[in-house]
C-alpha cells in the first residue's frame, strides 16, 4: 500500500539478513547508489564557509531548545535541539535554501531502477523541511536509528573537531547500514563510514540504520540533521 514507507524498508532489510538473503538485502539498502555527498556554496554575506558556520553555531548555542540528552531520541550523552525552522533566523534560510538545491541534485541524479521500492518512487512534492542540531562532546553519540516520518533524510556539519584520536576506529565518522544491536541477525550487513568534513552535507533514504562513533575529542561536533517530510 504504501512501497516508500520507511519503517517497512528498514524492517524488510532485517528480515532479509536474519532469512540470509544476503544479496536481496544488500539491493535494498543501496549503500552505494542512495548516500550523497555534497558542499554547499558559500551563501552571501560570507566571506568563506567557516564565517557562515561560526554564525549557525552561535545560534545553535543560544536556541532556546537546546536540551541535553532529550527523551525518547537517539542522541546519547549529547545535546540537541527543537525544529530550527520554526522561527528561522537568516542563516537558517540561506542553509534551507542550499539544502533545497542539494535535494534537487539528489533527485536529479537518483539511478534509474524501476524494480527499487524507495529509488523508483521517491517524490518530494508536498513536503516540508525540518531541522534539529546535535551537539556532541567527546563520548556522545547517536545509536543506529531512522527517519520513520521522512521522505528524504539528511545532515549538515557545522562544525567538526580538527583532530580525532587515531586510536578511536572511525572516531568520528557517520555509520550506514548497522541495525540495532537488539535485532538479532544471521548475517552482518554491509556498512559504509564516512568522515565528517565541515561544510559537507549529506543526503540519505531515511529507512537507512544509521549511527555515529564518538569523536574522543574535547571539541564540539556540529551537526544540523534534516528531514523533507509529508506536508500534511
């Protein structure tokens, strides 16, 4: 009834992995084809990147909303805001607006496979976007979870620390492809990390598992994730 559903995806993967089919999992959660990477242009008023994000920071440290280890969501020892877009400042608007165009991108380069549940019928029309920051210290964390409401998920880096520690595996970085550890599975799926840069964005299906590794640094990692959802 409903093929784009992301809660049904996501299930239909683990059932896939615990049933060892293997190869049927690895076509639906299409690490390789789904996951985009992109840098945004440097909105106006801004001499480089770095000024625009020194000024979302700002605004993320001073919202109102910004709550330490929030109920009932995946962020752990971490601090994270309400929808940035409720009462947007301009900086928030000009990311919008990159996010927008990103999306387009996106869409506009999506692989052509008529057979694929999510990449066949993924349509933005009638959505609205929403945005929360994350703030994370040196252990915090987001635990595998999804975008169960989302059409098209996504995050942006605001700031990301300088140094990790090199005896941290993938300290840092962004997980895909991981399900919970309470999903009992007979075979490990694949996974894709990426590293973090400032200024990326990246755009994912949002019944994909994602998590992310502790930086063990003493600075602040940044981040601004952000859903394109039913505008109902």
């Amino acid at each position: 009834r409903n093929p784009t559903d992301p809660s049904a995806l996501s299930f239909k993967s683990i059932a896939l992995l615990q049933s060892n089919q293997y190869k049927k999992a690895k076509e639906l959660t299409a690490l390789d084809s789904s996951i985009r990477l992109a840098h945004i242009r440097v909105p106006n008023g801004y001499r480089d990147i770095s000024a625009f994000n020194a000024i979302l920071a700002e605004h993320i440290y001073d919202h109102p909303s910004l709550k330490k280890d929030p109920y009932n969501r995946s962020c752990h020892a971490s601090e994270q805001t309400d929808d940035l877009f409720l009462s947007p400042t301009q900086p928030m608007r000009q990311l919008e607006a990159a996010i927008h165009e990103a999306a387009r991108g996106y869409m506009a380069n999506l692989p052509i496979d008529i057979s694929h549940p999510y990449l066949a019928g993924l349509s933005l029309a009638n959505t609205r976007l929403c945005a929360w920051a994350n703030v994370m210290g040196p252990v915090g964390y987001q635990s595998p979870h999804i975008h169960p409401t989302s059409k098209l998920s996504g995050v942006y880096y605001v700031k990301v620390p300088a140094h990790l520690d090199p005896n941290v595996p993938h300290a840092g970085h962004i997980e895909f492809g991981r399900p919970p550890d309470d999903c009992q599975i007979n075979t490990m799926p694949d996974v894709r990390l990426i590293r973090p840069t400032q200024g990326a964005l990246l755009l994912f299906p949002p019944y994909m598992y994602h998590r992310t590794v502790p930086t063990a640094s003493e600075e602040h990692r940044i981040s601004i994730a952000f859903d394109f959802e039913l505008n109902i």
